[in-house]
C-alpha cells in the first residue's frame, strides 16, 4: 500500500467521458422544447357591403353578452360574474327550445332562451374603453362553451374529444399518420355542423 | 490523514483535457437546440393576457406579427403615453397594417396565403379602441385568419 503511494497517482481514465456527455446531450435534446406561441384562434368576418340587410333572427336565438367600460360583464340585461359566463352560455346553447335537437341531454326547453344549437347565436359588444384582458376572457369562456358541448358530443359519438380530431386534423404538428386526417375530417365537420360556432361581435361604440 | 500529506508533496500530475472537447460540444448543441431566434425587439410593454381554450402556431412560417401595447419606460418621452402599434421593428399607426399585411404576403409563397395567420400580440391593458382599429385594418385586406396570442393560465382568476 505504502509503496504504490510513492508512485505519480495514475491518471483518471477519461474514456467514458465522451459517453457520458453524449447521454446528457440526448438527455437534453428530448426534453428541451422550443417555446411555441399560443392562443385563441378566430377568424373576422369579411366586411359587408353597406347596402346588405342584416338577416333577421329571432330575439330568443340570441345571447346577448355586453361589456362596459370598466369591465363589468351583463349578460341577457342582467349582470353576471364572469365565473358563470361559461354556464349560461352552455345554457343557452343547448337549451332546445323548438325540440329539433336530439343531442341536447341537458337543455331546459326554455321558451326565453335559444330554439336549437344551430340556430343560436352569441352577440358580444363592447366599449371601446374595455380592457384587451376582459375581452380575453370573455372570449375564452364563450369559445369554451362551445368546446365543451362540442366535445362532449364528439365523446359521445366516437370516444375522443373533439379537441383532439380538431388538432389531428388541423395541425401538422401532430404529425398523423397517412389517411387519418382524411377519416377525421369529416367527423370534425359534422361536430362542428352540429354545434357552429356563431359568434358575432359588434362594432364597438364610439364616445 | 498522513496519505494526503504523502500525497501532495509529490509531482501533482496534468488534469487530462481530453473529455474537455466533448463537454463543449454538449454544450455548444445544447444552446443550438434551445435558443430561439428574437425576430425583433419591443418598443413596447407586452403583457400577454392569460386563457385556457388555446390553439398552438406551430408554423412560424405562416404567421405574422403585430404587437401593441404602451411603449415601454424609455420611448415614452418620444412616443408618448397612449398606447401603440408596432409592425416589425417600429411603432406604427394602425392605417400602416395594410401595407404591413400586402408586404408579408409577398414575402411568402403565394400558395400559402390562406394559411397566413396573424398573430395579435396585444398588453392586456390595452383598451378594445385601438383593437378594434387593428382588427378592422385586416378586415380591409382580407387577413381573417386571426390568433390572439395569450399567455398560458386560467383566464377567470
């Protein structure tokens, strides 16, 4: 023992080095993920010609969702909480009043509120004073809504969310194998026919 | 005890450099896979609001920018308070979205013109006034595809 202690103390073998930096660079490789920016995804309607007559609608098919100047929600004439904004939308999506909806298990029939899913729309206006973060949330939970009967629907029918066909389908990202995306379409269609998304916003008014 | 007495007193030898190379490498791979390009730099405060029902823009290629907010501490004695637009590297005024949208698309394909989205990045203090002006500029040159980009997290709170 004493003896070999003498001698220069042998150099660490630095062979495995390499491996070990390859293992952390995988390592890090898989779970490293370039940030990816996200949001609420809508498109603008396509201006109208003045000369157009708005089609006319039914009072009770529309949900009227007011915000004011600062930031108090009313929704129907009557002030609301934005927690409930999503429970009252889905409310009155699916409330069913005219019984053509066969796929509506929650709706009340209520003669105040919308006839059928298809026919229901969501006006939303606001000031031009309301904050872009207010505005956020309210559009948030009214595209919630809409997921949420949507999806459920979706479940219902073909065991996934419709979140997933709609991503499957949409994005590339999801990098679906050949032929999927063709067998999803056209379910994600009829998901989407059968709740459309009728969001209309009005301009805002000016003081 | 008296090892480490023994042990220093003689020729310390040199630290093998060889592995030195490889941790390089790693890192010079790391930084390369995790860095993300800056496209530009703001002129502006840009506190994006929160949701939940969000969708991912995943091709970068097919999406434009266009922040607002108010400019930031150090612009404010030369743009002022009120909140702005910014296209680009400058601070604009919402009329300017036009050409900004016309000079996008020409920087692209033509065959992938309808899957140009705009991404609005706008404070969440900005007021729905200068949103609406936006939104009614693309309106004007048919750039519908719109995505208001948000931070992640519970929008009701």
């Amino acid at each position: 023992m004493a003896r070999r202690l003498k001698k220069a103390p042998p150099e660490v073998n630095a062979g495995s080095m390499a491996d070990i930096a390859f293992l952390l660079l995988i390592f890090f490789l898989v779970t490293t993920t370039i940030g990816v920016d996200q949001g609420i995804s809508r498109k603008l309607p396509s201006i109208q010609p003045p000369d157009k007559n708005p089609p006319e609608i039914n009072e009770r098919n529309i949900l009227t969702v007011l915000v004011n100047k600062n930031d108090q929600l009313m929704v129907e004439e009557m002030p609301m909480d934005i927690k409930d904004l999503r429970e009252s939308a889905i409310k009155f999506l699916e409330n069913n009043g005219d019984g053509s909806c066969a796929y509506c298990p929650g709706g009340e029939r209520s003669s105040e509120s919308s006839d059928s899913p298809k026919e229901a729309i969501i006006s939303l206006s606001n000031d031009s004073e309301t904050s872009y973060e207010m505005y956020i949330k309210v559009q948030n939970e009214l595209v919630a809504a809409y997921y949420f009967l949507r999806d459920r629907e979706a479940q219902k029918k073909y065991g996934v969310t419709f979140r997933e066909m709609e991503y499957v389908v949409a994005d590339p990202a999801s990098r679906a194998k050949k032929g999927l995306v063709e067998r999803l379409e056209p379910k994600v269609k009829e998901i989407q026919d059968l709740f459309p998304q009728r969001l209309s916003e009005a301009e805002p008014k000016r003081q | 005890m008296s090892k480490f007495v023994r042990k220093l007193s003689g020729d310390t030898p040199a630290i093998s450099t060889a592995s030195l190379p490889d941790i390089v490498f790693m890192l010079l791979f790391f930084f390369m896979t995790a860095t993300t390009m800056k496209d530009s730099d703001l002129k502006i405060e840009n506190r994006l609001p929160s949701a939940d029902q969000t969708a991912k823009l995943h091709k970068k290629e097919f999406v434009m920018y266009i922040y607002a907010g108010k400019p930031s501490k150090r612009y404010i004695s030369t743009f002022g308070q009120n909140a702005r637009i910014q296209l680009n590297d400058r601070l604009a005024e919402p009329k300017d979205i036009n050409n900004f949208v016309i000079a996008e698309r020409a920087q692209r394909r033509p065959d992938d013109e309808p899957y140009l989205t705009a991404s609005l990045k706008i404070d969440k203090e900005v007021k729905m006034g200068l949103v609406q002006d936006v939104k009614q500029e693309l309106r004007k040159v048919e750039q519908l595809k719109v995505n208001y980009t948000t931070a992640k997290g519970s929008a009701v709170d």
